[in-house]
C-alpha cells in the first residue's frame, strides 16, 4: 500500500508541479482567488494564499523551522491581507523549501493530514478498493477540495457503500468531472482537463491497480 501511496503522489506532483517528486519550493500567481482575485499557489502539491497556506507556515513555525522568525510577521497577514506582490514574502517562501528541510517536512505531513487522510476516508467511506479509485478520489481533494456533490448529481451511478459497481461509479464521474472542466466558465480551470484525461486513459487501458506506467501530463510515472 505504501508503494502505491508513493506512485499517487508522484502522480499528483506531476500534475501540480511537473515533476514526480514535486517541487517544494514551486510557486506561481493565479487569477483564482475570491472573485478572481491573483493569489499565491506554493508548494509540492500547491496551497493557495486564500485556502490553507497560513495552516501550513504555523505548521512550519511551530517545528521551529529556520525561518519561522521570519515568517512570523506575517502570519496574521496570510489570508487576510493579499501578499501576492510582496517579494519579501514570495521570497522567503521559496528560500525556505529550498534551503530547510524542516519546511520540506512541514509540506509532506500538511499534504497528508489535509488532503489524502480525508481523501482515504472518502475512498474508505465508499467501499472503494481499486488504486486507480484513490489516485482519482485524492486528485479531486487536492484540486477541488472535495469529490465535488453537485458532480456526483450528474451520473445514477451508484457506488459499492450503495450497492453499486466501483469501476462503473469511478468511470462515470470522471467522464462527469472532464465534462465539467472542460466546458467551466473559467479558462483557468478548462487547462487543467489533462488531470481527467490521464484518468480516462488509465480506465482505458485497465490500469486499476496502477501497476502500468502512468503518464501524467508528460511525466511518465512507473
């Protein structure tokens, strides 16, 4: 289980960060904030300004990181106050992964408790048993937040907790999913259909236990 863990998130990295160990130090501007407001995105797997990056710098403060001096100023800040042009902040944020392991540490267990424990409940919470299940379930906590319910309105697939077939349910709400991304309001959200369509591709190929390589964006993960 541990290995297939490992091959998700290097799948989810490539996706995120275009490679499959994941660039902690990565960060970028997105017009995707409240109202389309520019925010930051940082991190192996991305956390933005607005959702959970001060959760992330307290973490980081708290294991009494290299820098947390330094970032402590600015932890009332985050959130509450756009730092999407502040270079001291930018700058730090970036220093930090690359320079403390610490940070690097902070990221990998912020990941896990935020967005793969839940996704493992949701899976669990399913009777879902498939890799491939988890890889998809997991994606969508980390893109969406969640398995999206006004998505799961759209298909009468059931899943296995509700006596349905896993590869049916999982096969129609990526299908429900791609749709949606690639016909969203927000061109933002329509680039990233190579999520989906790596999916979709996975199912073709019957790939469910992830035991075949993985092309995730261009980054082929064994």
């Amino acid at each position: 289980m541990a290995d297939k863990k490992k091959k998700i998130q290097q799948i989810i990295n490539a996706f995120e960060t275009g490679t499959a160990a994941g660039k902690y130090d990565a960060l970028v501007i997105f017009s995707d904030g409240k109202n389309n407001t520019r925010q930051i995105t940082f991190g192996r797997s991305q956390t933005t300004e607005q959702g959970n990056l001060k959760t992330l710098i307290d973490m980081y403060i708290v294991r009494k990181g290299k820098f947390a001096k330094d970032f402590a100023p600015f932890t009332h800040q985050i959130g509450t106050v756009p730092l999407v042009d502040n270079t001291q902040f930018k700058t730090l944020l970036r220093k930090s992964a690359r320079e403390d392991i610490i940070m690097r540490e902070a990221q990998d267990e912020f990941f896990d408790i935020l967005y793969y424990t839940p996704a493992l409940a949701f899976y669990t919470g399913l009777k879902l048993t498939q890799q491939l299940s988890l890889l998809v379930v997991f994606d969508s906590f980390i893109h969406s937040g969640s398995v999206l319910p006004f998505l799961r309105e759209r298909f009468t697939a059931l899943p296995p907790s509700r006596g349905g077939d896993e590869k049916t349910w999982i096969s129609d709400y990526v299908k429900a999913r791609h749709a949606w991304l690639a016909t969203n309001k927000k061109v933002i959200l329509q680039k990233t259909v190579y999520r989906t369509q790596c999916f979709l591709d996975q199912i073709k190929n019957n790939n469910w236990l992830l035991d075949k390589p993985v092309n995730a964006n261009g980054i082929m993960i064994l």
